[in-house]
C-alpha cells in the first residue's frame, strides 16, 4: 500500500563521526551510492564527512517518507538531493536538517 502524498514523513538521525568514518573508507567510490551533484556538494566542504551525513539522512528520510522500497523507490540512487538547490525543480517533498557538533538530523514530509 503506497501512501497518499499529504501523508508523507521520514526522518532519520546520522552520527557524524560514522559519516566520517564512511567518507574515509569510500571516498573513492562514492559514485556507487551518490550522483555527480551530490559528491561535488559533499566535496566542497572543508568537513566533507558532515555534508556526507547530511545526504545520507536526507536520502533515507526520503525512502522512509515514499515508503522504501513498497513505495516509489527501489534504492538510494533513486533519491538526489541538493540542499538550496531546488529553483525550478517540481517539488512535492519539504526537506530540513539540523546540524549539532556529534549528529545530523533530516526530516522530509509531503506538502
């Protein structure tokens, strides 16, 4: 059963030093799981392992909201998320984070 899209909600919490962690071990390959975009937003940053966690919440608030993989997605490569960046893009989820010193956390809803 898909949900209705006035329905939609997903949150989800990533430990910064497990983003770390993750970067440090595939940084290499991070195309497996990332789109162009999205490496080149975690690359800018002086601290490439917090705008990682960023996108690693948001996608999985994003899979939980559309209802994972009995939703609309079938896997991570299906989401792309740009933080600021949606101008001219048809948008029908809201996505926020919150970023503390040990943990990003991500919520999406339907709007």
């Amino acid at each position: 059963m898909r949900p209705s899209a006035n329905k939609l909600i997903g949150v989800d919490l990533v430990e910064i030093r497990k983003a770390k962690s993750f970067y440090k071990a595939h940084r290499d390959c991070l195309s497996s799981f990332f789109t162009k975009q999205e490496i080149a937003y975690v690359r800018r940053n002086k601290r490439p392992y917090v705008s990682l966690a960023v996108l690693l919440a948001a996608k999985e608030a994003v899979f939980k909201a559309m209802g994972g993989a009995e939703g609309r997605l079938a896997c991570f490569s299906d989401v792309c998320v740009m933080p600021g960046r949606n101008a001219g893009q048809k948008n029908d989820l809201k996505i926020s984070f919150v970023v503390r010193k040990k943990y990003v956390v991500v919520q999406c809803a339907g709007i």
